[in-house]
C-alpha cells in the first residue's frame, strides 16, 4: 500500500465493528466460545444488533426488509 493511500472506513463498517467488539466481550464474559452455546441465543438482543449491522455493512444502510 503506498503512503498516499487512504483506507476508507464508513459509518456502517464502524457500527459493525463495535457491535462485534460487544459481542465478543459478552461471549467472553460468559466463558462461551460463541453465541451458539449460550442459552439466549433466540432473545439475545446484542446478537440480534449485530446481526442488524452486518446487514447494514452490507447494504450500506440503504434499507429494504430485513427480519430474522
């Protein structure tokens, strides 16, 4: 990468960074290696924002439907 270039990073790659940070503090917090063994993974709500913001990453908020 030359110097001159600049990495770009969007709201919504940051939002989705910090949504995973959360995520894996509360995972981490519980001594699970991921949500899958937890016993809210259905009624989680910080799994359910994360899920939200990989959405939004991906479509970079544009909207459209989305439900789990």
């Amino acid at each position: 990468m030359k110097n001159s270039e600049v990495i770009e990073i969007d709201e919504w790659e940051l939002k989705l960074e910090n949504e995973l940070k959360l995520l894996k503090e509360c995972q981490t917090s519980k001594n699970l290696p991921g949500c899958e063994t937890c016993s809210e993974f259905f009624d989680c709500e910080k799994r359910k924002q994360y899920v939200v913001a990989v959405y939004e990453s991906m479509n970079k908020g544009s909207g459209g439907g989305f439900e789990f």
